[in-house]
C-alpha cells in the first residue's frame, strides 16, 4: 500500500503541468561544493584539506508572488577534523526554516514546451539546527539563477553561505558552498491564471493594459485574446479608426476576414479611397467594392468630392468639381474711388462669384486687384480691404465663414483690368 502511495506522488510530482517557469509549489535539490571558511575547520588552520561538498532538499510554497515560505533539510561532509577529534572528517548536517523570493521571473513556460530557458534570479534565507562543530544553531543564505529547462525541471548555478554559532570548539563556525540546483515545479504558478477566460494569462493582461476580469475589455465583441492573436487591439473598439467597431466588422467575432466581412484592420477594405465607415454610414455603398467609392466617375473618391455630381466626362479639380468653373474672375467691378464699401452696384456685379460659391462644398480664396497708384503700400491696402469686403459679403449671404480665405494681390499688371477673383482652393 504504502509503495502504491509513493509511486502515484512521483507521478504527480513529474506530470503537473507547470505553465510558468515556477509553481505554486517547489521542490529543490543543491548539489555543492565548497569548504569551511571560518572555525577551527577551515583552510590554513592545522593541517589537511578543508574540501567537502553537501546536497540541501528544499519544499517551498508561493504565498503571493514573488514571495515563498521554504523548509530545507540537507547533509554532508568535509576533510578536515577539528582539533582533538579522533574523526576522520568533519560531518554536517542542516535543518531549517525560511523564505525565498523570485526576481525577474518569465512566466513564457519551459525551453521544450515552446518557452525560453529564461528562468528568475533567486534568493534564499533560513534559520534553524546545523551540525558540523557539534550541534549549532545557524542562518544561511543562498543566491542562484533557475534556467527553465524541460517541465518541470528548471537547472541552475547557486552559492551558499552559511553562519553557525559556537559549538563544541571554541568560535563561531561559516561555510560557503556552490553548485548546481535543481527544482521542480509541482503545480501552476498564479501567474498563468486566465481569470476571464479570454485567452490570455493574467499577468499577460497585465503587462497588455487590458482588463485580466474582463473577457473583452474595449467592449467591441471580440474576446481580448482573439484580439491580440489576430492583430487588432483589445483596448480600442475601432482598430482602423473607420467608424465601424471591429465587433461589426468582424460579425462573427472570430478573428477572420469572412466573405462578406470588412477587415476591422483597414480602414478602406476595398482600396477605393472611401473609408468602410463612410461607405455605410453616409454613402450606403458597398465597403467590398471599389468601383463604387467614386459615384459620378470624376476619379475624385466621394468623401474628397465636393460636386459629387459632375456629369460625366467633365474635366474636373482636386476637389472633383468642373475646372472651368474652379477659377472666376470679375473684371472691373464698380468699387468707388480708392474705397472698399461693397455697393448696390458691387453686389450685382459679384452675382456669378455668389453662385459659383453656393454651388459646392469647398473652401475659396477672394483676392482683388485694384488700379496702380504708383504707391505700392497704399495699392496692397486697399487690394486687402476690398478682399475683406467681398468675403463679409458673401457671408452675408449664405457662404459659410470657414470655407472662405483672403489674399492680397495689389495693383493689376499694366496689362490687366482690376478684377475680383474667387478661387477655389
């Protein structure tokens, strides 16, 4: 019975799955080499060599990361006996209590199961029985790096001091001792708890910025690790920026474009220069095909178009609209003597200005040129405050403030009539 008892613990013991480099609980063997470096048994101190190694067992528990409640028992030997001993050699035996704490531990699992040899530096310290100069009591403390070989086993190098107090001889007795440690990982470490089911650890949510208590922390849809996987973001509900959540996007919150589907990765899933948001929201055009991001074929897409229904074939502008129609120029508008007041006469006379600017969406610049007066400053004021006119004009009549600039042109070159121009910019 008892052999059937020891046999299903090993089991368990080398069969745990452990998805971190550590578990909640470990098992340690230091195998070490060293000497007695203080006490009657130390080199240099009589005669004979002071060499002998011992093998320490350790079980520690993770309380709370990174931090473990350890109890280690260990013996061994060393060469040389104290003075007046009729032994050969000088036994030494440990058992203690403590703690030890993981530094810069990786959570990615072990070298063979798709991890890094990555381990964590670590640090330990006991207090307890020791035996090596008679009965003593004694504290230590070790320091080593576990590599996460093949799970559960981590291997590392480690070096151990430890400080026993007077026994048998005369003045306190150290040790120091290095070797190799060998741990086992019996159970999974916290660190890979998916709390939310998601598909990613907690401590991954963690390091991600994203809610390890909540499956889908942007509220899109789609779970934080199917997010993750598939290259959208599980913090932005709107990867692209396309007006469309990726939980539309992607309607069946897989993570993969599907017939039907627009690619919550692309802002323009079909290339046509219209964003998918626009093509359903405003438009009602298709997101999956190009050819209707253009309604009237001017070759300016529908969001840039500002005259969307340019007959076809007509020569247009940036903005889309018919390029005859992107400049106009009013030639010898009856502004008063050296004056800008927009007059009965100057507003029958800005009549085509008018309507060009009700007749799209875009923005216009309204510069005027004035008749030389031989006094270059003077010319460039009057040529702004009649701009500036025109402009307050056109607002009172409709045109909105921002779609209208205003530039200073000066006096007309001495082959040119003074003209009120509005282009389209």
């Amino acid at each position: 019975m008892r052999l059937r008892w020891w046999i299903a613990i090993a089991c368990a013991t080398f069969t745990t799955t452990a998805a971190a480099d550590s578990g909640r609980f470990n098992v340690h063997l230091d195998l070490g080499l060293g000497a007695p470096i203080a006490g009657q048994a130390r080199p240099g101190y009589g005669s004979g060599s002071s060499i002998g190694g011992a093998g320490i067992f350790g079980f520690d528990y993770q309380l709370a990361e990174p931090f473990a409640l350890e109890l280690q028992v260990g013996g061994g030997g060393f060469a040389k006996e104290y003075p007046s001993s009729t032994k050969d050699g000088v036994p030494f035996a440990t058992f203690s209590v403590g703690g030890r704490v993981r530094f810069l531990e990786e959570h990615d699992g072990y070298a063979d199961e798709g991890g890094s040899l990555r381990g964590h530096l670590w640090l330990a310290a006991h207090t307890g029985l020791f035996r090596l100069d008679g009965r003593q009591f004694g504290a230590d403390v070790a320091l080593g790096y576990a590599m996460s070989a093949v799970r559960p086993l981590s291997v590392g190098p480690f070096v151990r001091f430890a400080l026993l107090a007077a026994g048998d001889h005369r003045g306190p007795d150290a040790i120091l001792l290095g070797g190799v440690s060998l741990s086992i990982g019996i159970k999974r470490s916290r660190a890979k708890i998916d709390t939310d089911g998601d598909g990613l650890s907690d401590d991954e949510e963690r390091e991600l910025g994203t809610d390890p208590t909540r499956a889908d922390t942007d509220r899109d849809g789609i779970p934080d690790g199917i997010e993750v996987a598939t290259g959208t973001n599980p913090l932005d509900a709107d990867t692209d920026g396309d007006g469309l959540s990726d939980g539309v996007e992607d309607a069946n919150r897989n993570g993969v474009v599907d017939p039907g589907e627009t690619d919550p990765r692309l802002r323009d899933t079909d290339g046509g220069g219209v964003a998918d948001g626009d093509e359903i929201l405003s438009f009602r055009t298709n997101p999956l095909d190009p050819r209707d991001d253009d309604l009237d074929g001017d070759g300016v897409p529908n969001t840039a178009d500002a005259c969307p229904d340019t007959e076809p074939g007509t020569p247009v502008d940036a903005a889309g609209c018919d390029l005859a129609r992107s400049v106009i120029s009013l030639v010898d508008v009856p502004f008063e003597a050296k004056k800008s007041a927009v007059t009965p006469a100057v507003e029958k006379a800005l009549a085509p200005a008018l309507a060009l600017a009700r007749d799209s969406r875009t923005r216009f610049v309204v510069s005027v040129t004035v008749e030389p007066s031989g006094d270059l400053v003077e010319d460039l004021r009057l040529s702004q405050r009649r701009a500036e006119g025109v402009r307050v004009y056109l607002i009172e009549m409709g045109i909105e403030r921002h779609r209208l600039e205003v530039e200073s042109a000066g006096p007309a070159k001495a082959d040119e009539h003074p003209a009120v121009t509005l282009r389209r910019r």
